[in-house]
C-alpha cells in the first residue's frame, strides 16, 4: 500500500532509522509541498557528486534533495514542509 505522510522530524528519525538516508523529489526547488520519495544511498558523497549538486546548485528541473541527518541536525521542525511517499511491505 501507498501513503503520503507529513514531513517531521519524528518521521526523518524513523526513515533514518530504517536505513534511511536521503529524501529526493522532482517537485520544483520553490514549490510550498514538495512530495520526497525516501533512498538508501551507502556513497553519500558519490551520489551527490553523481547529480551534479556542487556545480551550480540545482535548477528547478534537477532532483531536489534532502539529507536525512543535516535536516534533523539544521532545519528547524516549523520549517520542514511537504509530504513523504511511503510504500508499505
């Protein structure tokens, strides 16, 4: 089954926790409720290199990218918005 639940930080803690450890989405950068699909990526480091993040930015069609560890660690919980797609086993 499929569920779209609130991005929180008790959610970042669980994802983080199931193994977590970036949230992607292809909504635009400025969109108000982007919609993240969780990932395990091992090579952090490599997979931001992958997509390009360090040259630039990214535009508004580029993968918008949330790391697991620096929104829990950096983002204020009234400042996490949008909505997780969550697939259930």
């Amino acid at each position: 089954m499929v569920r779209f639940e609130k991005l929180t930080c008790e959610l970042l803690q669980l994802l983080e926790a199931g193994g977590y450890t970036v949230l992607t989405s292809v909504s635009g950068l400025c969109d108000e409720n982007p919609t993240y699909v969780p990932e395990r990526i091992t090579d952090l480091w490599g997979y931001l290199g992958s997509i390009n993040v360090w040259s630039g930015g990214l535009s508004e069609k580029e993968t918008n990218l949330l790391v697991i560890r620096d929104a829990l660690e950096n983002i204020l919980p009234e400042d996490l918005r949008g909505v997780v797609l969550l697939f259930d086993d």
